[in-house]
C-alpha cells in the first residue's frame, strides 16, 4: 500500500445511499434480485454461445463478450454496496478503493469499445451485406477484442497513475456507496482542479466521444435501411431500437457523472445504481427476447443442463 505511505487516511467511509430503513430494505431485495438475474443472464448467454456452433458468428461472439463484460460491470461495485446496506460503518481500505477504481475504469473502456464494435458489426450486416463476411472475420473479431481490452486499460492506467500517489491528510467520508474518481479527488489535500480537468478530459472525453460514434453509426443505418426499404428493414430497425436503448441508458448517467461539475445531487447516487445495477440486466434482456435463435440456442442449453442434472 505505497499509497498511503504520505497520506494519513489508510480507509474510505461511505455514507451510503440514505438512512431510512425501509429504503435500505427495499433497495437490498432490488439490488440482490438484480445482481443475481445479472449473473445467471449473463453466464447464460456466454455459455450458450459458446455451447452452440450455429451461434460461431462474429454478432454472437460480440453479443457473448459483451456479456461476459458485464458479468464484471455488475460484480465491480453491488456486492460491495449490498453487503453494506446494513453496516453502520461501511469502510474500504484505501487499497480497495484504488483497486475498486481500477476495475471501474477498465470495465467501463472495454464496455465501450464492445459496443462500437457491435455498431460497426450491425452496420456491415445491413449496408454490406454482400461483404459481411469478408470484412467481418475471425482476425477482425479478435483485432477489436484486443483493441477493447487494452484500450480499456490503458484508459485506467492513465487516470490511476495520477491518482496513487496523492496525499490524503483530512475527511475521509465519500457520500457514495463506492469509490470513484470525481468524490475521490475531492478528498485529497493538495489543488485537485488539474485532476478534475484530467477526469473531464479523459472519462468525459471517452464517454461522450463513443456515445456520439455510435449515434452517428446507428443513424447512418436507420437511413440506409430506410432507403432500401424491404421485408427485412423491420427486424434491422427492431435490432436497431434494442442497440439504441442500451447505449442511451448506459451512457446517459456516464456522461452525467465525468461532464457534470460538481457531483453534490443525490441524482448522481441514484443514476449510479441505475449503471451499476440496472444496465447489467438490461443486455441479455434486451439482446435476446427479441431474437428467435438464441432463444431457440438458450432453450436447447436449459434443457440439457436440467438433463445432465438428472444422470
Ligand atoms: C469473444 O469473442 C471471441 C471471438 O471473437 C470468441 O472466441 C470468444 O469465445 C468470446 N468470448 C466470450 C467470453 O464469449
């Protein structure tokens, strides 16, 4: 913990989300039936994708990384808040939250790039379909998977780097139920407006740079399927309007959280469950109800589970 060698706080206090307990009960069943849907949904569609070689396309083989990225994005930071709704002091080393910060960070920026890689994958489908599989293969998928993992460390590398090592000698309380870059800063003793600027700069610049790529993206295909408007232009829109809402419910209380000035609203805490807890589930939801052959594939994988069970 080199961190803390010049800092005197060797812990973070959260405060939490509120004091009333029946908010605290309520939010305890919400998160844990949320975090548990997450994980079975999630590992659900890894498995079956990975189970089913009619699914061995680069869509699915996207639609399964990405589900495997949440699988992190929803073990990052609710345990940790369940586990604490009913602790009166809800503490985490100092380690921890560097660590909780990292894995944020890294989390957040392969999310990202999956999801232009998803965009760029539909947009090939629909535009150049006489191409998709020319351009869309193997060492493509793989390019934009190693793409994915190192851009999203070198993100969080990049933003650790100037956070380690500052000195913490006050308040150590975070009104946050986990730990992140804009409250963090906020705490350290020295002049933190460089560091704020460096978090708008990079966080902010990250978040709100892939959110209008993929905008774009999806507007160039919504006008491309509308052109050449056929039978198949209602299952392209359908997919379509799926992407959208998980890129807009996603992005939405990021680029709150990295643009915003001052983070004091308990809006932000809120919009902060919504990311942490809410999107996670929404995936698998929204990628898989409206598509016939991954139920189909899903179906298949349930069965077998629940056979191989019985033997
Ligand atoms: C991610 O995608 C690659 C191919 O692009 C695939 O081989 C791999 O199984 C996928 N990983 C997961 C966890 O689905």
């Amino acid at each position: 913990m080199d961190g803390a060698n010049h800092s005197v706080v060797s812990e973070f206090v959260f405060l939490g989300l509120t004091n009333s307990w029946e908010t605290q009960l309520l939010l305890f069943v919400f998160c844990s039936v949320f975090y548990v849907a997450s994980m079975m949904g999630n590992s659900l569609i890894v498995f079956t994708v990975i189970s089913d070689p009619r699914l061995h396309s680069p869509m699915y083989f996207l639609l399964a990384n990405l589900s495997f990225i949440d699988l992190g994005v929803s073990s990052v930071s609710s345990p940790k808040m369940i586990y604490d709704l009913f602790r009166k002091r809800k503490v985490f080393s100092f380690g921890g939250c560097i660590a909780q910060m990292f894995f944020i960070h890294v989390i957040g920026g392969v999310e990202m790039v999956l999801l232009i890689a998803m965009a760029f994958d539909r947009y090939v489908a629909i535009c150049k379909p006489l191409h998709y599989l020319a351009i869309m293969n193997p060492r493509v998928c793989i390019f934009f998977l190693v793409a994915a993992w190192m851009i999203g460390f070198i993100h969080s590398m990049v933003q650790l780097a100037f956070v380690v090592n500052l000195p913490f000698c006050g308040p150590n309380v975070l009104d946050s139920f986990y730990c992140d870059l804009p409250r963090f800063i906020k705490l350290a003793c020295t002049d933190t407006n460089r560091l704020e600027f460096m978090v708008t700069a990079n966080s902010g610049f990250i978040s709100v740079g892939s959110f209008f790529v993929l905008i774009i993206s999806y507007i160039v295909i919504i006008l491309t399927v509308q052109k050449h408007s056929s039978a198949g232009s209602s299952k392209a829109m359908s997919t379509l309007s799926a992407h959208i809402t998980v890129v807009v419910l996603f992005f939405g209380p990021l680029i709150f959280f990295y643009t915003w000035p001052s983070p004091s609203t308990h809006l932000d805490k809120f919009l902060a469950i919504f990311d942490a807890v809410l999107t996670p589930v929404l995936n698998p939801i929204i990628y898989t109800f409206r598509n016939q052959e991954m139920k189909v594939a899903m179906r298949k994988v349930c069965r077998q589970l629940v056979n191989s069970r019985k033997i």
